[in-house]
C-alpha cells in the first residue's frame, strides 16, 4: 500500500526518531502520529500505516496506540477545534452554558465538524487553568472568563476568516500547524513564543507579597554545599544529642500536626470518633472487616500506593520493601521475570519496549503480499478496538 | 476587599513563583540576570552524592500530589549498575483544578530545565525527558525555546560547562490522556504504547524507562530543586512544617474574589488562604472544598483550619495532592459536582483493570438516575458497594481517586442525596440524558 506523505514529513519523521535512543524508536510513535495529524488534520488509516512503516511496527500495534488517545482525532478535523472546559469547576462557573450555546449556534455536537469545514467542536475536561474558569480553547490556546456571547463572538471571528487573539497563549494558527509542533517542531511564526504574558490570577499572590514587601528571608546563594564527610559527622552528632535526650523523639512523633493553629486542629486519634459510625449509612455487602487504624480509607489506601520505607505491603509476593533507605532488592522480580521470560515465547506487541524487529518485517511482508494480490481493504484504524 | 493581616500575608513564600513578575523570565537572557544557572554551576561542582544528601536533608517532597520523599526516590537510583539512567518529569497536569504546573513552565521554563540537569546529574543521567500534556501547547512552546536556548548557551549537550557531563533533554508532547499523569502510565506512553499503568514492582527506580531506573518527579519538584542548591536544606525548612518542608502553590479556584495561584508556606490554613483571596464571593457562602483536586475527598466548612500539609489534611481524612483548592459555595450542588467528576474518571479510565473502567461506568448511571429524580435509597448503598469494590482494588490511583468524592460527598452532604430521592430538589437532569441507567 502507498502513502501520499511528503518529503517534508518524511524527513520531519527522520528527525522525530533521531531524538530518541537507536533501539528505543517506539518513543517516536506519539510525536509521529501528531506529524501524520499535522498533514492531513487526523489519524487516517494512511497515517497508521506510514507510522508501523517509518518505525518497523505492524499496524494492529499503532492503531491500537492512535485510539487510545483523545488528541489524535479519527474523522476529518475543522481548522480551529474548538473546545469548552465542561469538568466540574468551569461547569458549575458556566462552562457548561457556553458549551450548549455553542452546539446550537453551530449545529453540531460534540466532536463534530461544521459544513464549511471550519470549526471542530468538543466538550473537554479539565484544561488546567480552573483559576480563568470557565475556560474554552482554540486549537489549545486559551480563551478565558468565557461566557455565552464571547463564545460566539470568537467563532463567528473565526468562521468570517478572522483570527481572535487569545487571552493568554500564541496568535492562533490552524490545527495543522498547530500538529507540528505537537510532534515537538519549534513555534517559528515571528514573536509566537513571546505572545501571552500571564493573567491576573497568575500574579495574584505574588503581587500580594510585593504590595506588602513579603518575601523569605535568610537566602544565601552562596550557602554550601555539605560533603557527604561532613554530613555523615552532623548525623552522628544529631544522633548523639538524641540519645541524651531521650524522651524528646517520642513527643515529636505524638503530635504530628505542626505548624498550623495547633488548638483546633484535628489529631489522628480523634478524627471520626465524635461521629456517628459511617458503617451505618453503608448496605455494602463487602465483608465487614475492622480496618486497621481510623484513617480514612482513601488516605490508607493512598499509602499503600506509594510505599515508602516504612509501609509494608503484605499480601503481594516479592514486594519486600526495605527498612532503610537502600535501594528494593531487585533480585525476586529479575528472578521472576527470567523465570516468565524463559516459559514464554515473546508476542509481537511484547513488553518492555523494543519490539522485535524481525517478526514485525515478516509480518509486514506477510501482510503487503496478501493485501497486494487483490489490493484489497488495509485494516480500518478506527476499527481497532476503541476503548473510550 | 480588605487587605489581609500581616500574620497572614507572612505565610506567603515567593520562591518557585517569585521569577512571574518579569514578563521576560522565560529568556535564558533574564533568567541568568535573576539568579538562572547559579544553582547548575555549584551543583556540577559537588560530588552527585552530595546533592542527593542535600535533597534528603531539605525534606523536599514530590509536588505530584503523593508526597513522597524526593532524595529518597533519587537515592533509590542502584548507582554502578552499568545501565543507563533516566529522569522523567511528569508534567502531564491534569487533575481537575490543578493548575500550578502550566504557569510554571510558561512563565519560568528555565527554572524547569536547570533543575531537570541538575537532578540528572544527581542520579547519573545522560537522558531526560519531559511529558508534557498535549494541550499545555503554549507552555510547551516556551519549554522547547527553553531547552534550545540552553544547547546553544553550553547549559545542555556534551561536557556541560566543561565539567564533563553530558545529558540529552527532550519535551515529549502527550496526546491527551489523564492517566499518563501515573508515573508508569507515563513510561508506557514515552515508551509508544497506550498509556496504561504497570504492575508496580518492579519500581521505576529499577524498571523505569526501557527497563532501566528511571526517576520520575514532578514539575514543581524539579523545579525546587535549585532554590535549595542555591539557600540550601536549612533555608528550605524556614518554611513549611516538620514533616512538610518548603512552599507550596496553592491554586484557588471557584466562587472567591480572587482565584489564582499563591505560593504560601506549607500548612496555611483555608481560612488565611481565603482571607488571601479576598474571601468568598458575595452571596455565596463556603460549603465544601477539595484540598488537593478532585481525586482528594471533600472537605467542608468545618474543615477551615486544617492544616494544608501532608499530615494535617491526611488527619482531616483527606489528602493533600496537588494542593488544587477549589471551593464551592452553598449554591452549588456537592451531588451535580461529583456526578461530574465521575463523568470524568469513566472517560479516562483506561480500561485495563475492571474494577475502575465498570465501576466508573455504572457509578456515571446511578448518578444520572438521581440527579434526574429517579433514585432510590438502594442506590446510596449501591454507590457505597461500588466504591468499595474500585477502592483499593484497582489497577492504579486512579479508581482510587474516583471514589473520594463519592464516599466524602455521601458522607458530608446525604441529606442532598436524600432530597434528589425524595422529590424536596427539583431534577437536575432532564429524562433524555437517561440512557442505560436500569
């Protein structure tokens, strides 16, 4: 099967992959599929296909990795995509307002593509800027404080051929080019980088504690750097002092709550405890098992997540976690691994990365030689298996 | 608005946010004229060691929304193992109301790059990467400018500054995926995969990228790093608690007068942030809050005074993440909200592990059953059911974090619940949006 891709983007492809060790050039795959975007406005099933050949991979393995991302679009784009924060906080701020306004002044919905081929639209999730909320998007630069009217005022400017400056951000530029630059191309349109100074809510703190001639104080650039030698004596001096003291460690541990107003805040051990047991608002049929401290589950389970020197992880084999600092024995997981390695064949789409590159070649060729007999249906990028 | 007293302006601590103010920061050219690559130049002069003792000392913590121990995580790094090492840095913000992260690399990238090689150099990396959402397109653009001008000035490539080290950094653009904010997530996506989490262990400190250790730490974190190179650890504890060292940004959203970011020490209360802010806006009264984004459970007005620090907001049964405070007053409706929030986690849930993708799923039905005034009381139970079975029990954080507002909202605020069911509030919902909830 041909492409129809350019030298340009096939050199551009060259360069993607060089950024990225010789044996690592998976890495390249996200960055290529923006390239594909940025030439024909979406992920067709040409781009799959230019994508598994620039990088030897089959293209089961880069459709699979095209739909799983929202950025990469699947239908053909508008210029300007055009999307409106409808997460919780922009929501409840109007966000959701401007959305509805949006669909019935375009006449389309969510991900769809107005008759003119101008603008695309999308209802987004949270876009990180909750302090401009409710916010809107074109072409991911940044309309703030929208509502209803500035919304329409902004796509009817861009429908009438006109480019709005955003708020904060670069002078606009089509989502083609904008794709180039995804794929990690410098911005090189003349004082691009320089546009968008921040906002308000930006600054606010900061001009708060230069109104009030706030800053913090005791910082010398010059303070240095202490060898390990000397560190190492500080320890054991510290340690030392300690030992002398010896009740003096068990009180810091007891009142974990610093730095705060001390009388009125909560203490672990009370936490709950006034309250009427929460075990009573559940018909949960999971078992009812004592939990081990009165944490709340989220916070215990969050420690878990993250095990640090002291959290034990109980009930997974091989997950000894150390009592100092030194580094998880590796030894039960390589040994696993190996033992894993050696019971299975590895499959094409096998981890970790760095596929091997014959079986995909073989595959390719397989494939080129049963779909060229016929020139018959490649697969169908969208087809293969969305799971959003 | 009144100004804010004096006892608690002195909570505000300037330092990762104190560069904004010259709207020309994000040049190397202004950079170095405010303390830029000072911290580079003394770090290469220190042995690696050193700067992770240094880091451990400071009790600087990741700023993910995790906590955990920055220089313990670097100390993890096997050194002499014969691999290559890796640093990662996640700036795939995305958790709703953060949004500390974006500034940060927009108006101060810099600040980002010095930190990212000094830390590499701390762990013996020649590779660095930084995975960058997608969207943050214009943060971005000053990154990329930022990693170039620091090639062409010596700062980045072969033989920095003639010390001899050398290190490759590169912006990697994600496409739009709230999971790869998950460290290992992160790594499956750089590596070209679907972005979906690993089976932990093996830690990344040992089976990071390509296999090989690989740290991974957040924006704010790396980008702390050379203010400590700099004052050094002693410095650092001036601000914060015991246990929560050095400042934090803050960022205020919702119905206050003045939303936006403020770097304060950590352990400010809600109550000095919102005097900070200007307070709440007219008409509207505090009502439930998130600590840290949506993933941390709610707190509500009688949480005002909890301590913002890992173990103060832990204490409160909440966690402090990403420190993304975002407030809502009594007209705004805690069950419309968490309806909302799940909406979300069911979109980026990525599928792999049960538990979260169908929970996230029905929990979204059962909601827009009530919410349209159809509940029933057996629903309450069976949300409750259903958080218990993706708490704890799913693939990652992330069905973790969907439950947080779930149970917190049901705990604070059922007699909203009740009011859905029982007919007293009017649906929110209208009957169309209604498919597949029986």
């Amino acid at each position: 099967m041909t492409t129809t891709f350019t030298d340009e983007t096939r050199e551009r492809a060259r360069e993607i992959i060089a950024r990225y060790p010789a044996d690592r050039s998976r890495s390249a795959l996200l960055p290529l599929l923006h390239l594909v975007q940025a030439e024909e406005g979406y992920v067709s099933p040409a781009g799959v296909t230019f994508c598994a050949e620039v990088l030897g991979l089959n293209k089961a393995q880069v459709g699979a990795v095209a739909t799983f991302y929202t950025m990469y679009k699947r239908k053909p784009t508008g210029d300007f995509l055009v999307s409106v924060c409808t997460n919780t906080m922009c929501n409840v701020l109007g966000g959701q307002e401007v959305y509805d306004t949006l669909v019935e002044h375009l006449g389309v919905g969510h991900d769809e593509t107005t008759a003119d081929g101008t603008i695309t639209l999308e209802h987004a999730e949270c876009l990180a800027a909750c302090d401009y909320g409710p916010v809107m998007t074109v072409n991911y630069d940044f309309f703030d404080r929208v509502d209803p009217s500035t919304a329409v005022g902004v796509v009817d400017e861009l429908r009438g051929g006109g480019r709005p400056m955003p708020t904060r951000g670069a002078r606009l530029c089509t989502l083609k080019e904008m794709a180039v630059q995804l794929a990690g191309f410098a911005d090189e349109r003349d004082g691009a980088v320089a546009d968008g100074g921040p906002g308000e809510p930006t600054l606010r703190g900061l001009r708060l504690a230069q109104e009030h001639n706030v800053s913090v104080p005791g910082f010398d650039p010059n303070t240095p750097i202490r060898s390990k030698a000397e560190a190492d004596k500080a320890a054991a001096e510290a340690k030392a002092k300690a030992e002398a003291a010896k009740p003096a460690p068990v009180e810091a541990s007891a009142a974990p709550v610093k730095g705060g107003d001390g009388a009125s805040a909560p203490t672990p051990g009370n936490a709950g405890a006034g309250e009427p047991a929460p075990a009573a608002a559940s018909g949960s049929t999971a078992p009812d098992v004592k939990a081990p401290d009165d944490k709340s589950p989220q916070v215990r389970t969050a420690e878990t997540r993250q095990p640090d020197a002291g959290t034990a992880v109980p009930d997974a084999p091989g997950t000894k976690v150390p009592t100092d600092s030194t580094a998880p024995e590796p030894r039960d997981a390589r040994s696993a691994e190996a033992a894993g390695v050696a019971a299975n064949e590895p499959a094409g789409d096998g981890k970790p990365a760095g596929d091997e590159a014959g079986a995909q070649e073989r595959n390719l060729t397989e494939a080129k030689a049963g779909t060229d007999a016929d020139g018959a249906g490649p697969a169908d990028a969208s087809e293969t298996g969305a799971q959003k | 608005m009144t100004t804010p007293r004096p006892e608690t302006l002195a909570k505000l601590t300037p330092v990762l946010t104190k560069r904004w103010l010259s709207p020309d920061a994000w040049r190397i050219g202004t950079y170095e004229q405010l303390d830029g690559y000072a911290a580079l130049r003394k770090a290469l002069k220190a042995h690696p060691d050193d700067l992770i003792q240094l880091i451990k000392d400071s009790g600087l913590r990741g700023r993910g929304g995790a906590g955990f121990p920055t220089g313990l995580k670097w100390g993890f790094i096997p050194q002499g193992d014969g691999k290559p090492h890796y640093l990662v840095v996640n700036a795939d913000e995305g958790e709703p109301g953060t949004c500390k992260d974006l500034p940060l690399m927009t108006h101060d990238p810099h600040a980002l790059v010095e930190g990212v090689i000094i830390a590499s150099y701390a762990i013996r990396a020649s590779r660095a990467y930084i995975y960058i959402r997608g969207e943050a397109v214009h943060a971005a653009r000053r990154l990329r400018n930022a990693v170039q001008e620091a090639y062409d000035k010596g700062y980045l490539g072969r033989n920095i500054l003639r010390s001899g080290y050398d290190l490759e950094l590169v912006v990697h653009s994600g496409a739009g995926a709230y999971i790869c904010g998950e460290e290992t997530a992160l790594l499956d996506s750089l590596e070209g995969f679907r972005g979906q989490p690993r089976l932990r262990p093996p830690f990344p400190a040992t089976h990071g990228l390509y296999a090989s250790p690989t740290v991974v730490n957040n924006v704010g974190t790396i980008a702390s790093v050379p203010p400590i190179v700099l004052g050094g650890a002693d410095w650092w504890k001036t601000m914060g608690t015991e246990k929560s060292s050095g400042p934090m940004i803050y960022s205020l959203s919702g119905r206050i007068n003045n939303p936006g970011q403020y770097e304060c020490s950590m352990g400010v209360t809600l109550r000095e942030l919102l005097e900070l802010a200007g307070g709440m806006q007219p008409g509207h009264n505090l009502r439930f809050w998130t600590p840290g984004g949506s993933s941390t459970p709610l707190l509500a007005a009688e949480h005002l005074d909890v301590p913002l620090d890992f173990e103060g907001v832990a204490a409160a049964g909440s966690i402090l993440g990403t420190t993304a405070t975002q407030i809502f007053s009594d007209q705004d409706c805690p069950v419309y909200a968490t309806y909302r929030w799940l909406e979300f986690y069911h979109h980026e849930s990525c599928g792999k592990c049960t538990p979260c993708r169908e929970g996230n799923y029905w929990m979204v039905r059962v909601y827009r059953r009530i919410l349209s005034g159809q509940g029933t009381h057996e629903d309450l139970d069976t949300l409750l059911d259903t958080c218990d079975n993706i708490l704890g029990r799913s693939f990652c954080g992330l069905g973790d974090g969907a439950t947080s507002s779930v149970t917190s909202s049901l705990k604070y605020f059922k007699q909203d619940y009740l009011d859905y069911i029982e007919g007293r509030t009017a649906p929110k919902l209208s009957e169309k949006t209604l498919v597949g909830a029986h």
